[in-house]
C-alpha cells in the first residue's frame, strides 16, 4: 500500500474509530462498553503480535546487510569518523530533547488508562534495571535463544559480529552465498513489513473505537495537544540543528536550508524518506557538495542520523508510560533512551520503523505493550514532522562534513570517478 492510500485509510480509519466508540460510550452501560472493547482488543492484539513477530528478524538482516555494504566502502576513514561523532552526538541530542519536552509538557499526565492486572508489575525497577543488570543482558548467551525470546539488543550484538566476519570474508574471497542470502533476507522481510503495515488501518479503527468506547471523546483533546506539544518540539530541534550548522557554515546554513526546501517538503507531504532521497542529494550537490561525499555520507545518515525519529521515539515512550501512571525515574528514563539509543541503528530502512523501535522498547522495558496503539493512530501525522526533520538533519551534517573536509565547494568529478565511495542503498524507504 503507497503512502497516499495508507493516509487516506488511516483517516478513515480514526474517524470511523472516533464515530463508532463515541456512539457506543454514548448508548451503552459502563459493563457493556468494556465488553465491546474487549472485542475490539482482538484485533489490536493480532496486530501487536504481528509487529513483534517482525522484529528479530529484521534487526538482524538489516544489521548484516549494511555491514556488508560498509565493508565493500574504500571511504570508511576520516569521513567515517567525523560523520559517526556527529551522527551519535546528534542522536543524543534528539533523545535528551525528547525526554526533556516530555516530562515538561506531560502529555499523557491525566489519562489514567488502566494496567491489566497481571501487567502491573512494569519491570523497571531500579533492582532490576541496574547498569550490571543492563549491561551484561546485552551479551547473549545462544543466538537461538534471543531471537526466540525477541531479545533485540542481544540480537543487534550478535548481528555485528556476524556481519563484520562476513563482510571480512567477502572483502577476501569475493561475493558469498551468505552474502546473498543476507540481501535476499533483507527484501523479504522488508515485503512482510508491508503487509504487516497494510493492516494499520485496521488496527487503529479499532484502537480508536475501543479507546474512546470506554473513556469518551476527551481522549480526542489529549491526542490534539500530544500532535501540538511534538511539533513544538521539531521546531526547537530544527533551531539547534540549523545552529550547529551555523558554526560550521556560516551564513550558508540558511542557503542550505532553501536549497534543500523542495526534498522537505516531499518528504512532509509522502512521510516517505525514499521519495525525498534523490532529490536530497541532487540539492547537497547543487548546494557544492562533492557527489563522493554525498554519495557516502548521506546513505550512512539514512541508517545513524534520524533525528526527528530520535526526538519521536523518546517522547512517545514516556508519552506512553504516563497514560498508564508509570512514574519512571531519572535513571529509568536513561537507560531507555541508552536502549533507543542502540535498537533504532538495527532497523533503519524500515517501513513504520520508529513504531517498530518503540513497540520493541515497550516489550524490553515490560511497559504497556497495548501503549503503542495510543500514538499509532495518530502516527502518520507524526511521521510528517520527523521525516522532513530526518532530511535537514542528514543534509546538514552531509554539508558541516564536507566542510571539514575542505571540500564544500570543489569542483564536481566526473561521475565516472565516483562509483567506489557508493554505499548501496537496498531500500531508503520510512527512516523513521
């Protein structure tokens, strides 16, 4: 399913789910509005576990993958470097923003969803979250093992040893067989992500009519104020990105900025990071980047700069954990957005991957799993916003790097003396 037609149902979808719930919370006794939520829950729990069933699996084709792309780069040196400091302190910055917002804004404060009983124990207690807890679960014991039990960070672990082994043989021997698998694995998983995103719809008509089934139309203000208080958020982010920028480029931050408009606002209009792609890098070649950089560069961003999604990420989880009164502590907070930190690197390249990140964090964390379903139907609208930020992130820092480099305005090779510094894209399509 395009973007296009996903949007279109996803409205029809949230404004059906409103009709419906609010005519069912209107008619219908308390005892009967929780029974028809409980119906309603069937198909928000198909699609949860649809989305877990996705996740281990991808992480790790998508991890292998893009080691193997790197290991084939002769531009894994200076550049590299400069653009993994800018892209992990941007990241870190995204995060804390998106924290920082969330406890000031609290926007899921006064929601009070009610925790299944048997799920009352969240699991983030500072026993059980312990930096020696945290850090030695990262290791895994059997590879088997944590992809039975969804054990993402162990999975990312050893995806890395995997891949970078590979990526050494073939860099020695030639193309493998497992290389190609990987590749192969990859598409296949990327296909299942689509039909497993084509039933949103679905499930958000009935997230949304089970929703307010049960609490009423207020749940319709909470989400209005969630949209507002995030794009509040972009905008501070934007303000920072552009200053950072500034130290670097000066004045022609702001002709960068104009430069790369148009991929922008492709990227708002589609929520689609693919769209955009072709057109990012036609401008940062416009703007005077050399294509060997940009070609390099902005690929490598696509995977490790999302800056929007980073912000998203950080403030849905605690969006979510509010909604259910989860008072979660300084320390807790850190160590999920340590997490986030590390998991959304294993899925970029992913249709709906901030949803996949999050919805993976949830589980992790032992947070309400049914939480994601709260920012789902609302999560096209929030795409928008993140994925035009993801394209002004990548182009500054594919600009400040070129900079640094001494580059910026050189004079433009010849395509044919380009093709070794190419990372290949397999799929670009929602970084976010």
């Amino acid at each position: 399913m395009n973007q296009k037609k996903l949007l279109k149902y996803i409205l029809i979808a949230m404004i059906s789910g409103i009709l419906v719930g609010w005519a069912c919370h209107s008619t219908v006794s308390t005892a009967q509005a929780t029974d028809i939520a409980a119906y309603l829950k069937i198909v928000t729990d198909v699609f949860l576990r649809l989305i877990k069933m996705i996740i281990a699996p991808l992480v790790f084709a998508t991890i292998v993958s893009g080691l193997i792309s790197m290991g084939k780069s002769s531009s894994l040196g200076s550049i590299t470097l400069k653009a993994m400091s800018w892209f992990i302190g941007a990241s870190f910055i995204s995060l804390l923003l998106g924290m920082g917002l969330a406890n000031y804004f609290q926007p899921g404060a006064g929601m009070n969803l009610v925790i299944p009983k048997e799920a009352v124990d969240v699991g983030v207690s500072a026993s059980s979250l312990s930096l020696q807890t945290f850090i030695t679960h990262i290791f895994p014991r059997s590879f088997a093992e944590a992809m039975a039990n969804n054990e993402i960070l162990q999975i990312l672990v050893f995806s890395i040893f995997f891949g970078s082994a590979l990526a050494y043989v073939q860099h020695q021997t030639g193309a493998t067989v497992i290389g190609k698998i990987i590749d192969e694995l990859c598409r296949v998983m990327f296909r299942i992500t689509d039909y497993v995103m084509a039933s949103a719809p679905i499930a958000v008509f009935a997230a949304i009519a089970s929703a307010i089934t049960v609490q009423g139309p207020k749940l319709i203000l909470d989400y209005s104020i969630f949209i507002g208080q995030f794009y509040i958020g972009l905008l501070i982010l934007w303000m920072i990105l552009i200053s950072f920028g500034y130290i670097f480029l000066k004045k022609d931050i702001f002709r960068l900025i104009k430069t790369v408009r148009e991929p922008t606002m492709l990227a708002f209009a589609t929520a689609s990071s693919e769209s955009a792609y072709p057109k990012t890098m036609e401008a940062l070649n416009k703007f005077g980047v050399p294509k060997r950089i940009t070609s390099f560069v902005l690929p490598l961003g696509y995977s490790f700069n999302l800056d929007g999604s980073m912000m998203y990420m950080a403030f849905a989880v605690l969006f979510i954990a509010q909604a259910y009164g989860i008072d979660l502590s300084f320390t807790q907070q850190v160590l999920i957005l340590l997490t986030l930190m590390i998991t959304s690197k294993g899925i970029a390249g992913v249709s709906r991957a901030s949803i996949v990140v999050i919805a993976s964090t949830l589980a992790m964390f032992k947070l309400p799993e049914a939480g994601i379903l709260l920012i789902l139907a609302i999560d096209q609208f929030l795409d928008m916003g993140r994925t035009a930020t993801n394209v002004i992130g990548n182009s500054i820092a594919t600009a400040v790097i070129a900079k640094t480099e001494g580059n910026q305005h050189e004079a433009e090779e010849p395509e044919e003396q380009t093709v070794d510094t190419v990372i290949p894209v397999t799929r670009l399509a929602d970084n976010t």
